[in-house]
C-alpha cells in the first residue's frame, strides 16, 4: 500500500466523481481538442505515476521499454505530431497493466514480468499508442472519467464492486472499459505499428493469449472470477484474439523473427516480482504489515487480507463484511474528519462521531446504518491521527446485524507501531532467467518457483508453455525466486 499526499483531498472528491461518470457515459464526446487533452493528460499524470508506486527505479530496464517505445512512434504508421510526443513511464506496480492518457502511455512492471518478448510489449504499447490515435483516451478524458481515487469507499458502499474488483478500484475507477468497436481499432491501429517497425506483429495475440491464461488461473486460485486490472478496462473477448491474429498473418506474422525474445529475457532478469515487502507492505496470516511507513494491524478471524497501490482490503467470505484501510493527510480531528469530509464523500451521515484512541493517540469512530443495493449495512469508520498530519482510516461495511461493532474496533485497536527489525519482512521475489538443462523438465524447474500451490500451473503460463508441451533444452525460461 502506497500512501500519498494527496488521499484525503482525493477522498472529498470522490463520489461527486463517481457521480460524474454516471452522468456523462451516456453524453458523446465534448470535442476535446489536442491542446486540451494534452493539458489533461499532464494534469492527471502525477495522480496516475502515485497511484500505481511511482516510476520504476530500474534505469537500464526503463531505457530499454523506452527504445521499444521509441521504434514504434517512429514508424511511418504513426506520423501525427500528437504521437510523436507521447511520454512512456513504467509504474512500479505489480499489477498487470496499461493504460493511456493524452500524451501518455503507461506500462507497469507486472506487465514486463509477464511478457515473454520485445514484440509482445511492443503489441501492448502499439495498443495504447492506438487508443491515442484514435482519440479514444481524449474521449474518455472529455467525458469526465477521471474520477477521484477516494471513490473504492463508494464502490463499497454501492455493493457493485465485489473484493477482488476493489483491490485495483482506488487507483482505478477513472479508467471505465473501452467499447469493443475501440478495442478493434486500437488493435488494429497497434498491429499495423509493430509490423512497421520491424516486430512481429503475432506478438499482440501471443500476450493476450497468456494474459487470458494467467487471469483464469488467478481466478481459479481466488475461488473466484478475478480479471486483473488490464482485463478490467481491456475486455479480452476471444473474438478480440481472433481478429489481432488474423490481422498479424495479413502482414506476415509467424516467422520468428521480429519477436526479440533472448533479449527480452536478459533485461528483466531479476525484475522484483510481485509487492516489495519494504516499500508496499505485505500480509502475513492476518497481519498488514508496511515496513516502509513502520506500521501494522491484524484483521478479525475469517477475514482474507488484500494488498493494493493505493489501500488495503479485508473481506470476510462467511459474513460478506468488508473493510477499507488507506491514509490521508488532514490537519483536522479525527472527529472533525469523520462528520465532515469522510461523511460527506461517502454519502452516509456518521454523525456524530466519538473519541477513542488508539496505540496512545485520538482517535474517532462514526456510525451508521445505510441503504445500499445489496439492502440494508452497517457502516462504521474510524480515523486514527498517527503522527503530524498523517491520518489512518478504517472503513468498515457489513450486512446488517451480521458483524459486531467490537469485532471492527478490535481490529483498528491493533494498529500498532512496528519496526524494520521487527516487521522480519520475507525476501523479495524477482524474475531469475535460466537455461533449460538437458534433464530439466517443466515440473523440476517449477518446483524452485516461490509459490505454494500451482507452481507448475504458474512457470508454464508465465513462460508461455502449453500444459502438453515438454521444455528445450538450451531454451532460457522465467522462474520467480
């Protein structure tokens, strides 16, 4: 969990954005000129960059992706001056995905561990670089869809967003899903850039290929439909998949060559897998723990725990009760914040609220019975004044009647202080690049992958191996260590 400076400000604004989308996905286009799209896109670049762990501090890796980057503008498929600046920055976040702005395309670092070649991002790119020719993104940005990043406590309230969706929501409810008519033109405009400059084009369907694949493990592993986050805004039909390969054997895809693989391979061996346990905190049993900002907390027996950029979710599967945790900075009481700014950007009155404190400092409590779409819930929220102007937040949603208050305030009574030493973070898992030897076979190389179940499931999708299909030896595969 990534806490940033700008959360509470965010979380004021929150519903009347969550307001403004419904309200204007129904409207066409505003006529947003390249000016003012451009002028958007760099207002909201900060947001995007905090919210999804800040740009990758990997230099080397960076400038690579940034050469891929650079070959597809300047193919003669994309001659228009919009393009020619459009900024790349690789997130530091785990989550698979990518997305665009005026001026902006974005990959995260989930992503490249994902892919298994230079064409396959450069089909990701290319896609991207299509929604911004298309216009698609400036659309999207007239319409009023930048919603502010506060608003997963509305999703939760709303009962449209069940908890795996709400891992992702808090950074990511201003990106709604692309048409299927954009996501043809976005593909096809993606397509025609790679084959231009000299990728393979197949290396499109080959990643979505893999992305499908990697999503219903997920799925399968969560006991639930799961889609990661580049799947919740890029629908990923089959008939998608089709059209992106049919249009890459029309230019000649399939030979091979193009695809850069090898060397795809050395430059994101050893790229940090997963969250890094210091920076965005980790989740052991029913412990939160966040290193980086020195704190920790348990959540009630039967709760699972979720770690995300921008929050932390808990989700009982027996009840349906569900917490948000996240921080905001606010020189107001916790009192104040609670019957102020957090009622009012969460629509339901919590007034008034009550003092308590928490590990030795204020805090406050604020309840309420509410009307949502699943029926009646009980809400409770609790702000807890850490230090300075850093203030820790804990929303609670239940059911009615079906959780105990106590139950949510023993967990905020856990918020504790914890030291690096303390904290005995795990190591970080990074990709490790090897070379299949002779006798390896997909489920010897698997068993050194740092998972505890499905660990051949996860090298062969990771790979882009077939479940049938054995190894080579002399061939470099991706294990996570």
């Amino acid at each position: 969990m990534g806490i940033f400076k700008s959360a509470f400000r965010k979380l004021m604004t929150g519903a009347a954005a969550v307001a403004l989308v419904a309200c204007a996905a129904t409207g066409g286009p505003l006529g947003l000129s390249d000016q003012q799209g451009l002028a958007l896109g760099a207002q909201e670049h900060p947001k995007i960059v905090a919210a999804f762990g800040g740009e990758l501090n990997d230099p080397q890796l960076t400038a690579y992706v940034q050469r891929i980057h650079n070959k597809l503008i300047a193919s003669s498929t994309a001659p228009s001056p919009e393009l020619q600046n459009i900024k790349l920055t690789v997130l530091d976040s785990p989550v698979v995905n990518a997305m665009a702005l005026p001026g902006h395309v974005y990959v995260t670092r989930g992503l490249l561990a994902l892919a298994n070649s230079e064409a396959e991002v450069a089909g990701v790119i290319g896609h991207e670089i299509g929604h911004i020719h298309e216009r698609h993104t400036a659309e999207r940005v007239s319409r009023g869809n930048l919603a502010g990043l506060g608003a997963a406590a509305v999703a939760i309230l709303t009962g449209e967003q069940d908890m795996a969706q709400l891992a992702g929501q808090a950074a990511q409810l201003y990106l709604m899903k692309f048409s299927r008519s954009q996501e043809y033109e976005a593909d096809l405009v993606g397509v025609r850039i790679m084959a231009d400059a000299g990728y393979d084009p197949i290396g499109q369907s080959e990643f979505l290929d893999t992305l499908g694949k990697w999503s219903a493990l997920e799925s399968r592993i969560a006991g639930a439909e799961r889609p990661p986050e580049f799947l919740s805004t890029h629908p990923n039909t089959p008939e998608r998949v089709r059209r992106a390969a049919e249009e890459a054997q029309v230019l000649g895809a399939g030979s091979g060559e193009g695809r850069n693989r090898e060397t795809y391979l050395a430059n994101i061996d050893g790229l940090l897998y997963g969250d890094d346990p210091v920076k965005q905190g980790f989740i052991r049993g029913r412990d939160f723990i966040h290193p980086g900002i020195g704190i920790a907390f348990s959540v009630p027996a039967g709760f699972e725990l979720q770690n995300s950029s921008t929050a932390v979710l808990a989700r009982s599967s027996q009840t349906g009760a569900q917490m948000q945790f996240t921080g905001a900075n606010s020189a107001d009481s916790p009192q104040a914040i609670i019957d102020g700014a957090l009622s009012q950007s969460i629509g339901v009155d919590l007034k008034p609220s009550r003092a308590m404190t928490v590990s030795g400092r204020p805090a406050a409590v604020g309840t309420a019975r509410a009307n949502t779409q699943g029926g009646a819930a009980d809400v409770a929220a609790y702000v807890v004044k850490w230090q300075g102007n850093t203030n820790y937040i804990f929303l609670w949603v239940a059911p009615a009647g079906s959780t105990s208050q106590s139950t949510f305030t023993s967990s905020v009574q856990s918020l504790r202080p914890i030291s690096l030493q303390a904290a005995n973070p795990p190591p970080a898992q990074r990709i490790d690049v090897v070379t299949v030897q002779r006798n390896d076979t997909a489920a010897s190389l698997a068993g050194y992958m740092a998972f505890d179940q499905y660990k051949e499931e996860r090298f062969r999708i990771l790979n882009a191996i077939d479940p049938n299909e054995a190894v080579r030896a002399g061939e470099r595969v991706k294990l996570v260590r």
